[in-house]
C-alpha cells in the first residue's frame, strides 16, 4: 500500500487555483491530517499542450511543496479526458455510439479506447509522466486512467473485435455455432462481415452482444496494462500501481480480472440512498472491493463529503455520515479513506460536486467533519495491512450480468445488480461480513453461498458449485438461474439446467408474473416478478404456491446433496420472507454474525492480521445508543474500555484493539 499506516486525503487540482489559495490548502491540510493526495486526473491538457510537447514545470513545484508538507502524492495518468488538440488530430478517435452517432468532444471519456491513435498517447503520456517523476520522493503510487467505462461502436472497434474473436474461436464454424447464427439467417460466411452490435431493426443476438461486453472488459484491460507497463519501466518496483474501479451500473467491466492485474484494489464509491438503504450500500461497495482484490486490504479512492446521489438529484449526507461511512469502508478491509475532491470546484462541470473544503471554506460542517474523520483515520494507523474473514459469499460474475442484459428475456424487470444487492442486504441485516466470489472460484472457505442472480453459469462454474455442496457446503439458487451456458446456450432437458442434480428439482416452465402482480405462498408469504413449474426429484418441499395454476406447486426448497445442502426459491419473496429465509439457512450452516444480537443498522465488522491481533469496528447507524459487552482499547477515543463493557451513543462508532485477540 503507498503509506505506512492509513491515507487520508482526496483528489488535489491545484490547476484550477491560485498562490493564495495553495498557501490555504497547505494549512488547511495540515489541519486536516491529509497525508495523501491524488494528483494529475484530468491534467492531460496542461502536461502536453500540444503533441510530444510537455510542460512539467507547474507539476514540479506543486509535488515539492507538497513533499515539503508532508503530503505524498498518487501521481495519475490524465487519460481519461484528451486534450482538444488530439480531438482536432484525430476524429476518428472519438467514441461512436451503437446508433452510430460520433460523440465530439466537450467533456470527458471523449476517446475510443481501442483506437491505434488514442492508445498511442496514452501510452506516451504515461511514459512521460513516469520517466519525470518515476523517482520523485512524493510519488508512493500510481493512478492508471480514471474509471474506465466508455464503450465504443466505431469501425476501429469493428476491427479490433473481429481480432478478439479469431483469437477466442479460430474458425467462423465456431463462432456461429457459439452464436447460434443459424437463427434468423445470421450466419457469417467472413470475419470482414462482424460488426459490433449497434442499434438495429429488433433483437440482437444474445451471443453475439455477450462477446462484446468480454471484448471490451478485455480491451479495457489491455490499455491500463499497457499505461501500467509504461510506468512500470521507470518506478521502484515496491511503488503500487492501480487504477479507480467503479460503481455497478456505471463499470460493467470484469473487475476480477483487474483484480488480478492491479497491485491493490482502489475503488471510487458514491452513496446511493440516504438512511440504513445508503449504509448497506457502503457495505456493498466496500465488500466487493475487498473481494476483486482476493482479501488483501485495498484503498477507497473517492467517495464524496457530502453527496448522496438518487438519480434525479444529490442529496446531502446528515451531520456524522462522512466519518461513519469512512470506517465502514476502513473496517471492510480499507487502507484508508480519500475523497473527491480537495477543494470543491468554482467552474466547471462538476462545480456541484461536495469537497472536504466547499465553496464556503473551512468554517462549515463539512470541514469541521473532514477533520474529525482525518484525526479518527490517523488513529488506526495500526490496523493497516490487516484484512477481513467471512464466512458467507454472494456470487458475482460479469458474464451472467452481461448475459442478463441481453435483448428477449422473458421479463424486463430481471435486474442483476439490485439483485445481488438483496441478497447482501438480507446477510447485511443479520450482521454477517460477507465476501463477493466468482462461480468457478474454490469456495471451500464459506459455510454458506449465495447465488441470486446467476442466469449464465459455465461448465466450469456448474462443477464448482456441485463440488462446493457435495463438500458440505450449504447453496441457496434463486430463480432464473443456471438456464445458459457460457455461449448463452439453454441447457436443455429442464431448469434450472446447470443445478437441477444439486438443487434435486426439475423445472418445466418459467412464468414471469404481470408487473405488481404477487402470489399467495403456504407460509403466508407472497412471491412477485417471476414463478416456476417445479417438481421436485429428490428435494423436500419448504414451501409451495398457494394460489393460481402453480398452487401446491413447489415454490422452495431444500435438497441434501453429498455432504451438503442445495436451497432453491423460485419466485421473489417478499421482504420479510426472504429475511426469515435467510435467517433459517444462517442458523443450519452455522454463520454468525461477530457480535451476536445486534440491532439491524448496528455493523459489526472484525479486521485480524497475520500476528493475532484483531480489532472490532462498531458503527452505529442507527438513533439509539448501543452498549456492547466487550472489553480492548478504543482507538477512536484513546480509552481502554472496562470490563463492563463499551457504549456506542446514536450515529457514532467504536474501533476496539481486542484483548485477547478473537
């Protein structure tokens, strides 16, 4: 990680200010605790005014009056925003949309990532940046690109696909067997005839859209690597390279893949809901960060002060919320807390976007609050390194989302990431610490695994979740699930395909419900979106359909498989019923949570290093006071905390250095 101890600190533009204004951030920062800054992201105008012509002297000054006040620097690459002169040399660079409308340039993302001219600069300017600074004593790390995303439709893309696609199949016969291209008269007689999918007459072919979500997650990745390798000539090898990932929704990129690829995992995370919804949230985000990163700690690049985005508009966050959501992430497994950004903008177009200094300067509640939260983060300096252990997984895998969001499913309203966010909100509710896993990963470490949204499972995947339970480990599948192979072909002879020997069912048909329309269940629950003709072959019936054509119909079940268990829901519960399920599977599988009886909003989270020692993170959501009956030393507070145990009041947290460890 780039700091002994943990980062605090945010984006730092000081392009957009004066020498006053700096000579205020140095005594602002001071005052913060800001040990670390990130430097560069959207600087690519001014580092290279025009082509092959840089000028470094602004960044020099600004990294040694920084190193002088103690403040390191991430140093990123400026890629993801090109300068008008390259848009001016090079149309063809800019990123076409599917319905064939060439974007020009304005804001940012404005490239196409596989364009030979684009990756060229990048590459150069990286290198650039590297050969200059590669050695400077306040850069600790670097920052490749800033969250990859723009997807492009143009011929460049076209041409790159087509290479991606003769690597993956060879030949154009496996190919259109892959796609199924004897569909709809689509079969492909030349390379030269593939195009990516752009805006057409009704459907696209399934197959044909999955491959080019791979390609580009693929050439995403190619492009960091090749900014990462250029940098990488010229750094120490101890410096970390990463780059941001990104929100589900916004980066639907394979992120295990740059899990592996990166030196440690960074991710930016903006809150999406106020109240207890936006704390599961943070969860959420900081659990898969913990996750693509298999473990290790990783570090929160950006989130904002203030800033609770809904959609239609931004809410602000309520007076506490930006230290709370600051340990949430630092007890999942974070090295540290950054934000976006220093100094809120004057111009610009994210002139909106909160700061840890806003337009109204250090005498407000936001500063105050970032000060508190950077003293707060400088006292767990010695948890650093630690990381987090759980023992419950949901799955999560980029090719049953891509999958997911293919044309023609049988209902609209199949939503992978709200999905997923469910099933880890039920565990999130319950007080379990939850990890992220990919269907074909050794799950052996989990006494419990969730699939709740895996509609596109391979051969490899459906193997490790049949050895996963013949082991003794316990699986709940929802519905829709297993249905397609890794080519999105339907795995014939009845659903849920890739389970039904698992999951001990055999399913004849899907029936999606009408949209509000629900199911009386024969526990008194109800079942909305979707349904299932199920018979079972082996598997107790939990639970079955009350009403309707399906009534006394199986709607859950429970299989004992080898060593194991396989629970199979075919319908969306409602809330409480899938709460009440999710509690009864806990209890037989043997998780619990790490303080047991804990009201819902009250996180309890446990970080351990390699030595024994171990810390409890209690951060409390809610509006009453809590007491645990636990004994250690508060970080937080400096205080041991006695032997009758520790009260957290309403809206505030707990770090507790354990004696003895747990």
């Amino acid at each position: 990680m780039p700091l002994t101890g943990m980062a605090f600190g945010g984006d730092y533009n000081p392009e957009q200010w004066d020498e006053q204004t700096w000579k205020e951030d140095d005594e602002l920062m001071r005052r913060a605790g800001v040990n670390l800054v990130t430097v560069g992201v959207f600087s690519w105008a001014l580092l290279e005014p025009e082509e092959g012509r840089y000028e470094f002297g602004w960044l020099d000054a600004h990294l040694e009056r920084l190193h002088s006040n103690g403040v390191r620097v991430d140093l990123a690459t400026p890629t993801a925003s090109p300068p008008p002169w390259f848009t001016l040399a090079h149309p063809e660079a800019m990123p076409v949309t599917p319905d064939g409308t060439r974007l020009t340039h304005g804001s940012r993302d404005t490239y196409c990532l596989a364009a030979p001219a684009y990756r060229r600069a990048a590459a150069r300017i990286a290198e650039a940046l590297a050969e200059r600074y590669g050695e400077h004593p306040a850069v600790v790390m670097w920052h490749i690109h800033n969250e990859y995303a723009t997807v492009c439709h143009c011929e460049q893309s076209a041409a790159a696909f087509r290479v991606w696609l003769r690597a993956r199949y060879g030949t154009l016969d496996a190919l259109n067997h892959a796609w199924g291209t004897a569909f709809w008269s689509q079969r492909y007689g030349a390379w030269e005839q593939i195009t990516p999918p752009r805006a057409t007459q009704w459907h696209h072919n399934p197959g044909h859209t999955l491959d080019f979500r791979r390609f580009w997650s693929d050439e995403a990745l190619a492009a960091y690597r090749e900014q990462r390798d250029a940098v990488r000539r010229h750094i120490p090898p101890a410096v970390p390279v990463t780059t941001n990932l990104m929100l589900p929704g916004y980066q639907t990129l394979d992120l295990w893949a740059f899990g592996r690829e990166v030196d440690f995992v960074g991710i930016d995370h903006y809150m999406d809901a106020p109240g207890l919804d936006g704390d599961a949230d943070t969860a959420f985000g900081a659990d898969r960060a913990r996750s693509f990163g298999g473990g290790k700690p990783w570090l929160l690049i950006e989130q904002g002060t203030n800033t609770v985005y809904l959609g239609d508009r931004v809410l602000p966050k309520e007076p506490g919320r930006i230290l709370r959501s600051s340990l949430a992430h630092i007890a999942r497994g974070s090295d540290g807390a950054l934000f976006f950004q220093w100094r809120q903008s004057r111009a610009g177009a994210e002139l909106w976007h909160s700061a840890m200094v806003p337009h109204a300067g250090p005498d407000t509640r936001i500063f105050r609050e970032t000060v508190a939260t950077g003293e707060a983060v400088a006292a767990l300096d010695e948890i650093a390194g630690s990381t987090v252990t759980a023992e419950a997984a949901v799955l999560h895998d980029a090719d049953a989302w891509w999958a997911l969001d293919t044309d023609g499913l049988p209902s609209s309203e199949l939503d992978y990431p709200g999905t997923l966010k469910r099933a880890h909100r039920a565990l999130w509710d319950a007080g379990i610490t939850t990890d992220f896993a990919h269907p074909e990963a050794d799950l052996s470490r989990y006494r419990l695994v969730l699939a709740p949204s895996l509609y596109l499972v391979s051969d490899e995947g459906a193997a490790a979740l049949r050895r996963y339970v013949e082991g003794g480990g316990t699986l709940l599948v929802q519905y829709f699930s297993g249905v397609v192979d890794q080519h999105h072909h339907v795995r014939l002879g009845g659903h849920p395909g890739a389970f039904r020997e698992v999951l001990g069912i055999r399913g004849e048909e899907h029936r999606p419900l009408a949209a509000g329309a629900a199911l009386a269940l024969s526990d008194g629950s109800t079942g909305t979106l979707w349904s299932e003709d199920l018979r079972t072959e082996g598997a107790e019936t939990v639970t079955t359909y009350a009403e309707g054509p399906l009534a006394g119909r199986p709607a859950v079940t429970r299989h004992a498989f080898g060593e194991g268990t396989g629970w199979y829901v075919s319908t969306k519960l409602d809330d409480a019923a899938y709460r009440a399920l999710i509690d009864r599977i806990l209890e037989e599988s043997g998780v619990s949570p790490e303080l047991p009886g804990l009201p819902p909003g009250v996180e309890a989270v446990r970080r351990r290093s390699a030595d024994g020692r171990s810390w409890l993170f209690v951060i409390n959501n809610t509006d009453r006071d809590v007491h645990l009956a636990l004994s250690g030393h508060d970080l937080l507070t400096g205080r041991p905390v006695p032997g009758g145990g520790l009260d957290v009041p309403a809206g505030c947290s707990a770090v507790v250095r354990e004696e003895p460890p747990l």
